[in-house]
C-alpha cells in the first residue's frame, strides 16, 4: 500500500507547484486590476476577424474596431483581454479622429494615416483619452495597450522632451487605472527605470532584432509580464533568450492578424 499513497503524494505536490507558479492569476483580496505576470502566453490581432479559438491566457485586440460580444466570448473562454489603442498618435480613420483640432497634429509617424500627437497640450488631449479609454470600460476590457508612446525619440513636428513624455505616459496609466483596467508600457525603453512603477505590464517590439531585450529586466524583476513580439527573426533566432528572461514572446507578421508562432 505505501507506493500507491506515494505516488498520490507526489502527484498533489506537482499540482500544488503547478498552481503556485500560475503566470496569469486574477486579482487577489483587495486588489481591483489584473496583473498578468511573467512568462504568460497571449496573442495580439489587430487585423480581421477575431479568432477566439487561439489556446492561450490572454488576448490584445483593438479598443475600436472590437465590440463587447467579442470580449465576453474571450472572456467566456477564461481569456483576460487587453484594449489596444494608439494614444501618442492621431488615425485618420478612428471615429473621433475629427475631435482633435489641427494644432495637437504633427508629422506623419511612417503607418499611413497615422501622425504624432502633441504630447504636452494635455488640456486637450485628457479629454479625448478619458473617452477612449471610458469606451475600453464599457466594452469590458480588463486592461489596456496605449501605442505610440515614445513620441520624444522621434520627429514629431513638436518639441517634446523626455519630462513631457514621462508626464503624458503617466496621465495614461492614471486614467486607465482610475477606471479599474492595468495598463502597458509600450516601448519607451530609455524610460522603464522611470515608468515600471506606474505600469503594470510591458509590450515590446523587436527587442530581439535590436539587441534590447535585457532592458525589459525591470519589469520582469517586478513580477509583471513582457509582452514580446518579432516580425523578422526567426523563433531560433530569439526564443531561448526570450525564455531566459521570462519574456511573453511570439514571431508574428506585421499586419497582426491571426497567424502566430510563439516561443
């Protein structure tokens, strides 16, 4: 009888570890946001429809273009689901492109239809974030991806400095955190020192390709997850470091549709 109730025994162990070390747990007693953790396994689909059958914890889809019957069958299927939006730039095609007035509109951002956004009129643009971001809320997204946000690294048509970008990436997370969502750090290497208090995840793009990926380390130390993608390496060419790391990473095509290859 002793080799059945150790074999038992062992079995509830690795259990026990299995749910201790659950990369991607909900909120705990008193807490009011998700905080998705390292290592967790997602997928980004900005493009087309959404296909809910991808096998994985957590979804990152488009605020605008994605309803609330997408995100509760996401939800239905035990996926936590991110709000994608572009904060540090203004779209052409978005349905409230025509609220924001000429002067907050600089140069082209090198995405057609996409131009970066005076940072530091805040006056004008809280507002207009405020109501995205009210719209990710009411379509039940548990947290949210704020593109564009390292508008001070480029030619933006603005004189805008590493403080105004700071400032402006900070209101962002205060805004989705005032309405109960977590919130990303898009890029923005040079500022995660600074940033990875006020974020509770990071996204990254081709870290890999430009041999950066050892500046996500901040968030990964704090215990919250990197979401990593690249476009044109292959997985042999950044997995095992992306798994040494802890990082969330996966090989996708720039469009962002559905196909994925993941580490």
């Amino acid at each position: 009888m002793k080799r059945p109730l150790l074999l038992v025994a062992l079995l509830l162990l690795i259990a026990g570890c299995s749910t201790a070390s659950d990369p991607d747990p909900d909120p705990g007693p008193g807490e009011s946001r998700w905080r998705p953790r390292p290592g967790v396994a997602w997928q980004w689909q900005l493009t087309g429809r959404v296909d809910t059958s991808v096998d994985v914890p957590v979804y990152d889809i488009d605020g605008f273009d994605q309803s609330r019957s997408v995100v509760s069958a996401l939800h239905d299927k035990g996926r936590k689901v991110i709000c994608y939006l572009s904060t540090g730039a203004w779209e052409d095609w978005r349905p409230d492109a025509g609220e924001f007035p000429e002067s907050v509109i600089g140069r082209g951002n090198g995405w057609e239809g996409e131009r970066w956004l005076d940072i530091r009129a805040v006056d004008v643009l809280e507002p207009l974030m405020a109501d995205r971001l009210d719209m990710c809320r009411e379509k039940g997204f548990d947290a949210v991806e704020p593109d564009n946000m390292d508008g001070y690294r480029n030619r933006t048509g603005f004189e805008l400095t590493a403080a105004d970008q700071l400032r402006y990436n900070r209101l962002i997370a205060e805004l989705a955190h005032e309405r109960g969502m977590s919130v990303g750090l898009k890029n923005d290497l040079d500022q995660i020192p600074e940033l990875v208090g006020d974020f509770d995840f990071a996204v990254n793009e081709q870290c890999a390709q430009y041999g950066e990926c050892g500046d996500m380390k901040p968030f990964v130390d704090a215990g919250k997850a990197v979401f990593h993608v690249e476009y044109e390496l292959p997985t042999s060419r950044f997995c095992a470091e992306s798994r040494r790391l802890r990082l969330s990473s996966m090989l996708k095509r720039y469009e962002l549709g559905v196909w994925r290859e993941a580490c």
